[in-house]
C-alpha cells in the first residue's frame, strides 16, 4: 500500500475527529448493552454527527463491554416494503445475490448463517447491525428484523442500532404506518438516545467531569492533539497557521468571538442564540479556517469578523441550522 503524503485535510476523505457527541452515545449504548436492551434508537437531526458517531462505535472496541461483531447497513426506501426486499438488501451488501424463487424464509436463513460464520470467526458475543435512515421502517421491516433475531438469537446476542433522522417527513414509532405491536415496540424501541450536535455549554450531567464545551473539546483535537506527520509534535493548526501558532493563537482561543459572529448571524435571521453546531457545517469550517484562511496566508496572526463571516457561510452553516431550515 502507497503511502499518502498529502495532509489529512488535503485528502478526499478527511479524518473524523472524537466528538463529546460520540462518547456521550457510546456511554449510553454501553449502558443499554448492559441492562439487556436489544436496540438503541439514536435520534437526532440531519448532518449532526449520528451516522459518524455510530461508526467510531464500529472502530473502536474500548467502549464495549462485550465481543461484538458490528456491520452497518443504509436502507433504501422500497416502493412497498417487502420481507424479501429487506433481506436481500442485506444479502447483497455482503455481495451476495438472492435468486427470484428463493422463499422469505430461505434468504433469511442464509442471512443469519452468514452472520454466525462471522460469530465463528470473530469469537463476538454479540452481534450488532446499524441501520441507517431507520426512520425508513414500517412495521413490516421490524417484523423482518425480529425474524432475523429470533434466528441468531439461539447462537449469540443481537443489539442493533437504529439511526433515525428526525426532521424527516416520518420519524419516531408514532411515525410508522401503524401502532407497532408489544413484541417490536418492547424489543426496539425502550433505549433512546439523542443525538445532538457539539454543544456550546456543558450538559449539568457532565459537569462534575467535564469543564470544556463540546465546541471547545473539538476545537482541541485539531490544536493539540491531532498531528502531522504523525508523532512529529507538529499539530493541525500548527501546521497550517505556524506563525499564529508560534505567537499563541489557537482555533479554540478565538472561539467567544466565534460565539458572537454565529450569533450576529443567527439574529440577522430572527433566530435565537445558538446552542449546538451540527458537526458538518462545523468540520467544514475548520477546514475553510485551517486550509483556506491560515494555510493560504503565510501571515496569518488571528481570524477577523469578516474571516469568521466568510467561513461559516462557506461551511453553509445557516442553511444546516434546523431553525433556518424551517423558515425557508
């Protein structure tokens, strides 16, 4: 394998920072895990973080407090959904094909086969499936879904994760196309998680171990901890804003200032002060900070109202807020 020499926030795919937001979801999948729920429903709304922070839950292991094999699937939205659409969906994620006169029951079987030759191999108590755009769901793919666990569960423990967009047309059990009965709504639907985005202030249940923002943690992965080349001493705004570095700035040491331009922006729209950034727009805008306003501009010393103005509109931020979106 070539090795890319191209700085991370130069590549397509740049790196996914460890977020409060991610963390807060992995302690309570934990915790849910432990009680003994079968599923947690992560909610929250779009371009948040939700499908990012459930797959830092699939790469890292040092949340979990058993062996799990964990594998994410997107469903489309069918024209009628189906038992078959469903399964066979799943099948050909893993590249396998499913044949016309195959019966619900058989692609099902071979469903769970192939998940317990993955049990096998991996030696995972538990098996986990995200599901992306679960808002997605009737009851007819919940009722699929508890055939599948209903079959891997005389092998190996199944806990999914259901991720769901919550300003969509249908979102929540309430949503669906009828009243899911007490053997889905008991086994899906009794571990609830929100997702939100990076917060401004610190929640009053992280008080007692947390003094810094969730804005303020993130702003910290790219100034102290985040490095490159790697194990150089060399971090991500150190890299692109070196003067500035060397004469104390930091992105996290302009973030009042940062407050007050979003709020500026927020009230020229009638919308209220901010309290959470959705991790797009705010990745985003590190990037148009880091790369664009600092690693173009050998003197950069400090960002201006205008730097911040011109960032966060080329991060769209407003047209992410849920707020805005509402009233355009």
């Amino acid at each position: 394998m070539t090795f890319d020499n191209r700085h991370p926030m130069h590549r397509a795919q740049r790196p996914i920072i460890l977020t409060r937001p991610a963390e807060r979801l992995a302690t309570h999948s934990r915790s849910s895990l432990e009680i003994g729920s079968s599923a947690v429903w992560i909610e929250g709304f779009a371009r948040f973080g939700k499908t990012c922070g459930a797959r830092q839950l699939s790469a890292s292991e040092t949340w979990r407090p058993y062996s799990m094999y964990i594998v994410e699937y997107s469903y489309t939205k069918p024209t009628k959904s189906s038992e078959g659409y469903f399964v066979v969906g799943l099948l050909e994620h893993h590249g396998q094909k499913a044949f016309k006169t195959d019966f619900s029951n058989q692609t099902i079987f071979r469903f769970t086969r192939m998940l317990r030759e993955q049990i096998q191999r991996t030696g995972a108590e538990v098996v986990s499936l995200i599901f992306n755009e679960a808002n997605r769901f009737t009851t007819e793919e919940y009722d699929t879904l508890l055939s599948i666990d209903n079959e891997l569960e005389k092998f190996v423990r199944t806990f999914h994760f259901l991720v769901n967009q919550c300003d969509t047309q249908r979102f929540g059990p309430e949503g669906m196309d009828k009243t899911p009965p007490a053997q889905i709504a008991g086994r899906y639907f009794t571990s609830t998680h929100h997702y939100t985005g990076l917060l401004w202030e610190v929640p009053e249940a992280d008080l007692a171990t947390h003094t810094l923002s969730d804005v303020a943690l993130a702003f910290k992965e790219y100034d102290e901890i985040m490095m490159w080349p790697p194990d150089s001493g060399v971090t991500y705004t150190q890299y692109f804003a070196p003067k500035a570095y060397g004469l104390g700035w930091r992105l996290g040491s302009q973030i009042d200032l940062i407050r007050e331009v979003i709020n500026e922006m927020r009230a020229e729209q009638s919308i209220g002060p901010v309290a959470q950034w959705p991790m797009q727009s705010f990745e985003h805008f590190v990037y148009v900070v880091l790369v664009r306003i600092a690693g173009d501009n050998p003197d950069f010393i400090e960002l201006t109202r205008p730097d911040i103005r011109n960032a966060l509109n080329h991060a769209c931020y407003l047209p992410l807020e849920p707020e805005f979106r509402g009233r355009h």
